[in-house]
C-alpha cells in the first residue's frame, strides 16, 4: 500500500471540494430561476446565471448556457414585438410600410 503525500492530499480535496461547492451553487441557482418560470422573478436571466456557474466545472453546462442565453433573446424579442403590437392595437397606429 502507498501513502500519498499530504500536499497531493490536499491538492485532491481542493480540486473536488471547488467541484463540489460549484454543483451545489449552480444547481440552487437555477433551481431558483427554474421556480420563477412559475412565480414571480427574472428567470431569463437566473437560469443562464446558474449555467454560467456550472460552466466553469461541466462542459455540459456550457451547452445549456448557450441554449439558455439563445431563448431568452428569443423571449426578449417576442415581448418587444408583442408590446409593439399592443401598443398599435390600443392607440390604432399603423405600422410602417412595407416596401416591395
């Protein structure tokens, strides 16, 4: 049996207790955002943020934070233009004409 040497001990739990505490936060973060989609709060913006925590441990993480920021410009867009639209409906303005 070998005994490792204290510093590769150390080096060892550094590295998982960082994986470890990253997990955790990440995951209460965008279990947060995740709760807002029903209640009230900006869960456009909390689930990429507890992405981007993950990101920094999970190269899966990085795929859903590109996802995640992908949909909620998605979503920022739908509202400009439904927000337009009611604008339009409510004060009967007309929309800018369309060139053919």
């Amino acid at each position: 049996m070998s005994l490792h040497k204290p510093s590769e001990v150390l080096r060892f739990i550094g590295r998982n207790a960082k994986r470890v505490a990253v997990t955790i936060a990440g995951g209460i973060v965008v279990l947060a955002g995740v709760a807002m989609l029903v209640f009230p709060g900006p869960a456009v913006v909390v689930i990429p943020l507890g992405f981007a925590i993950l990101a920094t441990e999970y190269a899966w993480a990085a795929v859903a934070l590109k996802k995640s920021k992908k949909m909620a410009v998605t979503a920022g867009d739908k509202t400009k233009l439904g927000a337009t639209f009611l604008k339009r409906k409510v004060t009967g303005e007309k929309g800018p004409k369309r060139v053919q």
